[in-house]
C-alpha cells in the first residue's frame, strides 16, 4: 500500500503573515451589514410604491425609472446616488406623506457611508 494523500476541496497554505482570513467565500466581514442594506432597500422600495398615489405624473415616471436601480449592492448603490438624491428630492417635496421614504433614504446613505 502506498501512502497517497487525497484533497477534497480547497486546500490553504499560510506562511506567516498577520490577519489571514483563509478563503472567503463571500461571508466573511460584513455579512450582518449585508442584511442591514438588504432591509433598508426593501423598506425604500416598499415606502416608494406606497407614495405613487400622491406624486405627479413625473415625479410617478421618476420613481418608476429608480426603483429597479435600487439593489443591496453597496458598490453600485454608491455609483447610483444621483438615483438615491433623486427619490429623495420627490420624497421631500410631497411633504409629510413622503417622511418615511426621506428618512428611508437617509438610512440607507447612513448604511454606505
């Protein structure tokens, strides 16, 4: 019988070096926020479609046109602030009936720092 070693899967070799994580698969580091912006999107999303009845019919097309451009994707959320700017902008100007998607907004900027 011969001595074969067998590897099933990824195998990590780490020599020195000082905060080494291994693999990550993606869960490492910010998982936790992950559900945070995933919550926050939602609830904007959901704030937006419950204002449609009170905005113009621009304001309407506007946010018709943002809602699909707001993922829980930190990165392109942070290319798309003039999308967030813009909801933000309707949101106030419909006065007090579009408060919760204002400060929905505000804490999901808070979330991208």
């Amino acid at each position: 019988m011969s001595d074969a070693s067998n590897y099933y899967g990824p195998v990590v070799n780490m020599n020195g070096g000082r905060d080494n994580i291994g693999i990550n698969y993606g869960t490492v580091g910010g998982a936790a926020q992950d559900v945070e912006l995933r919550v926050a999107v939602e609830d904007l999303t959901r704030f937006l479609q419950e204002l449609r009845p009170h905005l113009t019919a621009d304001q309407a097309r506007a946010v018709e046109d943002a809602l699909p451009e707001l993922t829980p994707d930190r990165g392109a959320l942070r290319e798309r602030g003039i999308v967030l700017a813009s909801v933000a902008q309707i949101a106030a100007a419909v006065g007090a009936v579009g408060q919760p998607a204002a400060e929905a907004v505000g804490r999901l900027l808070t979330l991208l720092g």
